[in-house]
C-alpha cells in the first residue's frame, strides 16, 4: 500500500555537481510524493498528475514544505554536551581543556546511554537523517549510540575515536594498539550492515596527533582487510594553522611530511615501498580541509575522498575557511557538517547559511555568493556522495529511499514572517530562489515537525 504525501516540495534533482545544483533545484509547490511499502519513492511531481492508488493513502502536508533529509558528515557524538564549551582559544587547547575531560565521562555506561539518548533526539529536532557521527572511545558508548539510532530508524555510520598517543588530558581515552585494532574489529563485526542496512561502520583515528606512525600502519592494514565489506574511513584534515602551536606545524614536524595528506595516504601504511596503502577513497570523508594544498585537493579528488566542510565549527575556533572556490574547482565533493560541538548549531541549514556568509567574505575574487540551490545541494545529496549513498537518498528521484522532512513554517514564527511576507521578485525564477533561501536561513528546529527515513516517521528515543 502505498503513501502519498502532498506539500510543497523541493530537491535537487538528478545527480549534478554542485555547479549543477541550480539547473537541478526542482520545485513542485502543489506536490505529491508516492512512497511504496518497502519505502521507495515511487513518484515525485505535481500532485494532479500523480498516480491514483485506491488502496493507498494520503498525507496531506499541505502549507508545509517536503525537504530531502539533511545529512551531516562531520559530527562528535560524545560532544553532545559541550557545545559552547569556552576553554582558551582555538583546537588544540580547547581539545584539552573542554574536550578530553568531557569525552572521558562516557566511560561510565548510564551516563553514555543518556547522553546517547540526546543525540538521536537532537538529530531528529534537527532533521538529520543520514549522519558520518565521529563516535566515543567506548565501546559500551558506541553500543548505545548504535541501539537508541536504530530503535529510533534514523540512518548512521559510525566508529569509535582511536587514539594512542595524547597530552595526559587524553590518557582516559586512549588504547594500546593492539586493543585499538582489537576494538575497532569488534564494533565493525558487531554493526557494520550491508549497503541495504541504515547501520554501518567507521573506521576513525581522531586526527593525526592522536595516533602514532605504528597506528596508522596497523589501521591501514585493517582497512585494506574490510574496505571490501564497504567500511568507511573518517578523520579530520588541516583544520587549524594557527602558526607555531597550530595542528598542520605540528603534523608536518612530528610526523616529517610535506602534506597533512601524507599521513593518511601512503607514507606511514602496508605496502610503502611498493606504492603504499591508502585511507582514502570513496568511503573516506576528511572533515575541515580548510588548509589544502592544490596537491592535496587533487589527490581527494582522484580517490573520490570527499570534505566535511563545517563553517560554523571554523568560526568558533579560528580555523579559517575553507576556500569554496579552490576547493570546488579541484573537483573534490563538498558536503556539510556541524562538527557539534566545536560547531554549536545541530541544524545543517544553520550550517549552509553561515557557509553562504563565510564564502561571500572571502578576500578578493575569492568571494562568492553561494546560490540557494547550492545550499540545498551541499547540506542533501552531497552528503549522501559522500557516503557513497547517492543511489540511496539524497533527493526525491524515483527509485530512491525516501528520507523526507516536514516543515512547517507555521510553526517557528519568523519563518513564517519570511515567507509570507519577504520581499519577492517578479520572476518567477528567482522568487522560487528567494523563497528557497529564507526557507534554508530562517528555518529552525521547532519548524521541522516530521522526519521519514526510508518512508517510516522515526521515533524519538522515550
Ligand atoms: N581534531 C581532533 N579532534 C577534534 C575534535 O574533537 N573537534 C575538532 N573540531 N577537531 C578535532
Ligand atoms: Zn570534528
């Protein structure tokens, strides 16, 4: 039995990059979305066309607005509550002040199933339904975060953070390498699914300081083992360069390479003298990369690797930004993600908006003023890229899995302002684009009043 949706819908359509994203945006603003019992969509357009199914039913959205899912690809669970954690300046002190300690607290079970707990609900008030979630150093923690995100039917790739080496902030969050790996092959036993499952695994050394050149050989010998079963690889990549006590200095130093790149590809993996292993690919999403050199872009480019790129975190510890340009034009992906908790918004939109900001302050020609198809493009079927799930959602073409928002504007006042009473142009064209924009920038939480995955409303954890 089929389900037909009806609402104003608006996607991405087809499979565009992003400077493609604009030809692509698809508005149907008296729109149907049929959904089949094994939740595929069967039919996206105007609901006056759409296929009369007699033993089907209706859900009349009508007034609300029908959004892909939105899909964060850098995000800390263990942060969950360290959002505006204020601990003296930018990474490496906040990680050491605020971050550590805070992470430390999911050794004791009852306080990582609550806090588990928290994160589905805010991922579900935030609509995110597809997540690359950089996990806890726990296994009991991971256990949680995997049980309550299925209980709840949101989708999830996840892993625990590996770390063998730290300041003694760390030392409650950090293994041998030996149980690393052992732990490491434990949760992807225990929850890796197939690509037909909502629940896969990651394999996820916290950034280079955080683990030794032995460390990365004995992960790169573990990932060439399981990237067959579609494991993923997630880290973070040049965030922050703050000269003399900054990340990149310090990788490039400790670790002798020319590129932070270098650390995850090759040099330090199986096989070196003969070419090398590599922890890129398209199952590899490298979050910030706000410091890339063109050799590096070019490389994630080659392997499919794509970026997090998490504006919102950048701006609260003075990483810089991303340049969008730069970037694009090298032909890597570009998705987005909150980076919760160095980034303190849940809400992907809060992300594209603050990236629309950030890109038209960039210096000089670099500036650029992101088009609002473009934000829907970054914060859906970009992530969906790079998951390696495009044929799976992302938008609302026919075949797809359909993972969909509600909107209600009337239910967050001054969205509802915007959009009945903003300024619009007489073209059409570009009323829709107007009106796509201040749907993006002045959505909020308590806008979002339902979210399907695969066609089934998720539940929030009681
Ligand atoms: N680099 C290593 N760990 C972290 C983290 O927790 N957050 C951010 N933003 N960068 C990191
Ligand atoms: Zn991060």
């Amino acid at each position: 039995m089929s389900v037909t949706h009806l609402g104003h819908i608006v996607h991405i359509a087809g499979s565009p990059d992003v400077t493609g994203a604009r030809e692509a945006l698809t508005t149907f603003s008296d729109g149907a979305l049929v959904v089949d019992d094994a939740g595929a969509i069967t039919y996206c357009g105007p609901r006056q066309d759409a296929p009369a199914d007699p033993t089907g039913s209706v859900a009349d959205h009508r007034g609300s607005f029908l959004l892909p899912g939105f899909v964060d690809t850098h995000i800390h669970f263990p942060q969950t509550y360290s959002l505006d954690a204020y601990g003296g300046g930018q990474l490496l002190e906040w990680l050491d002040s605020c971050i550590f300690p805070a992470e430390a607290r999911l050794a004791d079970p009852e306080f990582a199933a609550q806090i588990a707990r928290d994160f589905v609900t805010a991922r579900i008030r935030s609509g995110t339904t597809a997540a690359m979630v950089f996990g806890s150093a726990f296994p009991d923690a991971q256990d949680a975060l995997f049980t309550e995100t299925r209980g709840a039917g949101l989708r999830l790739v996840s892993g625990r953070g590996v770390q063998t080496v730290g300041p003694p902030s760390a030392a409650p969050l950090m293994t041998s390498e030996k149980r690393a790996i052992e732990l490491c092959t434990a949760e992807i036993d225990r929850w890796h699914g197939d690509d037909s499952s909502l629940l896969q695994v990651a394999i996820v050394p916290r950034f280079t300081l955080s683990v030794s050149t032995e460390t990365l050989h004995a992960l790169g010998e573990l990932y060439d083992d399981v990237r067959g079963r579609g494991v993923y690889l997630h880290s973070h990549l040049n965030e922050n360069n703050r000269p003399g006590t900054g990340e990149i200095d310090a990788v490039k130093s400790l670790f002798s390479v020319d590129s932070y790149l270098d650390t995850y590809d090759g040099k330090f993996l199986p096989g070196s003298q003969t070419g090398g292993s590599s922890l890129l690919g398209r199952r590899t999403i490298m979050a910030h990369a706000v410091h890339c050199t063109d050799t590096e872009l070019a490389r994630m480019a080659e392997t499919g690797t794509s970026i997090a790129h998490c504006p919102v975190s950048q701006q609260f510890l003075g990483s810089g930004t991303m340049p969008w340009r730069r970037t694009v034009a090298a032909g890597v992906n570009v998705a987005a993600g909150t980076d919760v908790g160095a980034g303190d918004e849940w809400l992907i939109p809060q992300v594209l908006g603050c990236a629309f900001k950030v890109h038209l302050s960039e210096p000089g020609e670099d500036a650029i003023a992101l088009h609002p198809a473009e934000l829907l493009f970054t914060g859906t079927l970009a992530g969906a890229r790079a998951l390696d799930a495009e044929h799976r959602f992302g938008n609302f073409d026919t075949g797809k899995e359909a993972d969909f928002l509600v909107v209600d504007p009337t239910r967050w006042e001054p969205l509802e302002r915007l959009l009945s009473k903003g300024i619009r142009a007489d073209d059409d064209e570009m009323a829709r684009d107007q009106m796509l924009f201040a749907l993006l920038l002045g959505m909020r939480e308590p806008a979002i009043t339902e979210v399907y995955v695969r066609g089934s409303r998720v539940v929030a954890p009681s």
